[in-house]
C-alpha cells in the first residue's frame, strides 16, 4: 500500500532530486521561499543587537545571495529574486537617510 501518490524513491537519485520534488510536488514551489522568509526572520532577529537598519541591511542582503542561488538552481521564481533586490536597496536607502555609519 503506498502512502504517498507517486513512488518518490524511484524518482529521487540524490540532494538536488529530493529538494526537487520537495519544491515542485509537495509543496507547489513554497518550499525554498517560506525557508528565505524563516532565514531572513532568524538573522533580524539575531542582529537586532545593532540597529533597525542595519540588522534589516544585514538580513535583506543574505537573503539575496541565497535567492540568487536557489534562482540560479532553480528552486524559486525570478520574481522572489527580484523582490529579495529590491528589499536590498532599500535597506541601502533606509541606512543612508539614517547616516549608516552611526552604532
């Protein structure tokens, strides 16, 4: 009797397999970006010992890095890419309206 619908072990041969069909069967593309958004929450949080901008700078910009590299595999959309770049500009904005090079 099989749990699931299809036999996932056939279809899977290694890492990028598995995450594969984790993103495009199981969770219908979800995945890879509700794990940006819980990576981006963790490092705000961790870096609120600075300021707002500066915790949200440090946070947008990891983000858009490892957006730029799921985009690049494949694993998300081009628009959570771009909308990863444009959080980044506007934490350069925010900090530079604040002064940026304040504690």
């Amino acid at each position: 009797m099989n749990i699931l619908p299809t036999n996932a072990t056939t279809n899977i041969t290694g890492m990028y397999s598995l995450f594969q069909y984790i993103q495009t069967d199981l969770t219908n593309g979800y995945f890879f970006l509700f794990i940006l958004l819980a990576l981006f929450i963790i490092v705000f949080i961790s870096l609120k010992g600075y300021s707002n901008s500066r915790a949200f700078a440090g946070a947008s910009w990891l983000n858009m890095i490892l957006s730029i590299i799921l985009r690049t595999i494949g694993f998300i959309d081009n628009k959570w890419m771009y909308l990863s770049i444009i959080l980044v500009a506007v934490s350069v904005i925010w900090l530079h309206l604040e002064g940026g090079t304040s504690a």
